[in-house]
C-alpha cells in the first residue's frame, strides 16, 4: 500500500501547465477589449453654416463632427484598454503569487509522504503491522490529506484567476471591434493570413479550460458534448457553430463569432471568422450551435464524451467549415483529441480516414444520417 495524492490533483496540475502563465502572457500581448461598452452618437444637428434653418429640418453630422465623435471614441476604448490593462497585470501578479504557494505546499506536504513510505518499508521489514504502526499511519495519512487538499484550494484559485485574465482579454477585443476604430474613409483593415488564423484556432482549442468538479459533480452544460440549455444564448464574442448559405446556394456549417442576438426576433447575427470573405449574417437558433466551454476529462466524466460511432460536426483541419463526420476514436486523456472519419464519396466506404480534430470544434449533428 503506497500513498498517494488526491486523484483530482493531477487534473488540476495538468490545467495549470496547460492554460499557465506563458500562454497567458502571450494572449495577453496581443491584445483584446472590456465588455459592456456602448457607444452613442446623435445623427441629426439643427443648423449647418448660416442662416434660418427649417422647423423639424434633420441634417447630417459634418465631417468634422464624425471626426471629432470617431476620436472620442477611440480616446475612451484605450482609456478602458489601459484599465483592464492594469487588472490584468495585477491579476498576473496574484496568479504569480499562487503559483509559488503551490510550490511551497507541496514542498511542505514531501516531507509527510516521505514519512508515509518510510513506516510502510518499516512494517514490511518486520513483516507486521503493530498498533504503533497503524496509529502513526493514520496520523501521516490524516495529515497528507488535509494537506493535498489546501494544495487542491490554491490550484482551484489560480485557475479562477486564469479564467477572470482570458475573460478580460476577450472584453477587451470586443470593446476594440464594438468601438468602429475604422471609418468608412479608412482603408480596409490588412486581412489575417491563413497560417495565423489557422494557428490562433490552434492555441483556441488548446487552452480551453478542463472541467474539474468536486466529488460528485456532474458535467455542466457546454462541457464537451454535453448540450446547452434549451433557453440557452450565447453571449457576444462566443465561436459558434453557423449554418449559412454558400456563394453557390448550398448550405454550410461554418465557425463563427456572436455578434449579438436579439430577444425579440429570436435572432443572431454572427461573423464569419474567416476574414479572407468576413461576412455578416442573421440566422435563426436553430441555426446556431455553441461550442464547447470546456473540455470534458475522460478519466473523470466519460460520460461528458461523445461515444464511437457516433454522427457529429467537426471543424475540418486547416479549414473553418463543419463537416459531418463519425467519432472513430474519443480522447483517452484531457489533453487528447477525436479521431474522426468525415463523410467523403471520394472513398469507397464513403469516409476518409481518422483525423484528429480538438474537442472545442467537435459539437452534436443536428442533421439526420445519410440515408
């Protein structure tokens, strides 16, 4: 009999080298806004220039006055941008902060372990178990308990800190976009190459969070397969799942970003999150299927997991398209991905062989299997 960590532990270690400090600091040198600005301007003045102006006459804002409205603007997205900023530093430092007590609750918490595999040693040695033996056994393994459940406390805490950074990163971004930096004078804004979109989808699927619940909690929703809520909407900035019409008539699955939604149409309106042909559209629900929000760990919640054979939508490598696709294997560790077989009439069985595709771009069909 050996001793042995709490289970939960590895998982929560495993998140925090996963989603730590350098990728953090990485997103956060490139940028993203605060949420919950809005941004007003009248459109009407009543007088341009001289002279008597008509009762109820509605004008244009002169050029200067768009300009001078643009600049304000633009003034008070980077004073919020500097503000969240300074949070997000201080966050990092709190996070540096609780890094370093992990590190020195495990140290403390070595010397106790060590005492425990030392008195096992001893009893095997005299090949007995004495009542001295046990008392001492519960008083270390009571001790390491309690001990790897402060260590437990601190890595939850640094992972709330983690998630509150990547929050405001995302706020930040938007505010950005929300804000119109461009004007209808500006050039266009330089698209993003392919390769980086390509790699930013990449370190997206990658730093999902791991759902790590306490004992006896079940997977929330948007955990791996598990569905959202019938009532359900997603919030501005989500990546959604989006069923649009293609240039040639057909309809596409394709990855895109919320914009809003409206409750009294029952609306949203998303992005494409292709900028090479960035385009808006207004669709319907059923339409749109969130993506995950957290990867489902299939040592702790298999049930969180989308099971062989089973019909899915799954973003196609190096592309930003859904396509249908059959689970041929599902992750076997957090950190694992799907192998799926995507429909293809190029191949005789009519599926092209395994390809790993992330647990973030892997969501149910809503559409019934080929007949």
């Amino acid at each position: 009999m050996k001793a042995h960590k709490l289970p939960k532990i590895a998982c929560l270690l495993a998140e925090l080298r996963e989603v730590g400090v350098y990728s953090i600091a990485s997103d956060f040198s490139e940028g993203s806004p605060l949420s919950g600005l809005s941004f007003s301007a009248s459109s009407s003045c009543r007088s341009r220039g001289s002279g008597p102006v008509p009762e109820g006459a509605v004008y244009p804002p002169s050029r200067a006055r768009q300009s001078r409205e643009r600049r304000n603007r633009i003034l008070l997205v980077r004073g919020n941008i500097m503000s969240a900023d300074t949070k997000i530093a201080e966050l990092l430092t709190e996070l540096h902060q609780l890094i370093k007590q992990t590190q020195e609750e495990r140290s403390r918490s070595e010397h106790n372990l060590l005492n425990i595999q030392k008195t096992h040693e001893r009893m095997q040695t005299e090949n007995k178990t004495s009542p001295y033996y046990r008392t001492k056994l519960r008083g270390l393994y009571t001790t390491a308990r309690a001990d790897a459940e402060a260590e437990c406390s601190i890595l939850r805490h640094a992972l709330d800190k983690i998630a509150e950074i990547k929050s405001l990163l995302e706020e930040r971004r938007i505010a950005a976009k929300m804000a119109g930096v461009n004007s209808d004078n500006d050039p266009p804004r330089k698209t993003m190459r392919r390769g980086v979109l390509m790699t930013l989808l990449q370190q997206s699927a990658m730093t999902l969070p791991l759902w790590i619940g306490k004992p006896g909690d079940s997977p929330p929703p948007l955990c791996g397969a598990m569905p959202a809520n019938s009532d359900y909407v997603a919030k501005q900035g989500d990546k959604v799942a989006a069923r649009v019409k293609a240039v040639d008539g057909d309809e596409q699955w394709i990855l895109a970003e919320v914009v809003s939604y409206s409750h009294s149409t029952n609306k949203y309106e998303v992005d494409d999150i292709d900028e090479e042909g960035k385009e808006r559209h207004t669709l319907s629900r059923r339409r749109i299927i969130p993506l995950p929000q957290w990867k489902a760990n299939p040592e702790t919640d298999p049930e969180a997991l989308f099971s062989k054979d089973q019909l899915v939508l799954a973003l196609y490598p190096q592309t930003t398209c859904f396509y249908r696709a059959l689970i041929h294997t599902h992750p076997h560790r957090p950190q694992d991905d799907y192998s799926v077989l995507f429909e293809d009439t190029s191949y005789a069985d009519g599926y092209s062989p395994p390809l790993n595709v992330a647990q973030r771009y892997v969501v149910a069909c809503k559409e019934n299997k080929k007949k």
